[in-house]
C-alpha cells in the first residue's frame, strides 16, 4: 500500500499519505526513512519541488 501510493504519484506529499494511510506525519516520516535505507525507494531532487523513485 505505501509502494502504490507513491508508485500511484510520485509527487506525492507527506500530508497526503497522512490522508490515505490514516497514519501520522512522524509515522509516515519513520515509514519512508525506513523505504529509503532498505532502498525500496528515494528522494529525487529538493523537497520542494522534488519526487519520489520507486527503485
């Protein structure tokens, strides 16, 4: 589910996935770092205006 919501948009913004996961703003935080150093996905560009790559 977190994979497909960024697959879905890569765009897409904390506050979102707040919505769609039914979960905190420290929770999806915690989520991502932990997507990030198992490298299931990065950060591609600044985090104004950057987007998310599902390796």
């Amino acid at each position: 589910m977190k994979i497909q919501a960024i697959e879905d948009n890569n765009m897409v913004t904390i506050a979102h996935l707040e919505s769609t996961l039914g979960v905190g703003h420290t929770t999806i935080k915690k989520i991502l770092r932990e997507m990030q150093n198992e490298q299931y996905v990065r950060r591609v560009g600044p985090d104004k205006g950057g987007h998310w790559e599902v390796l």
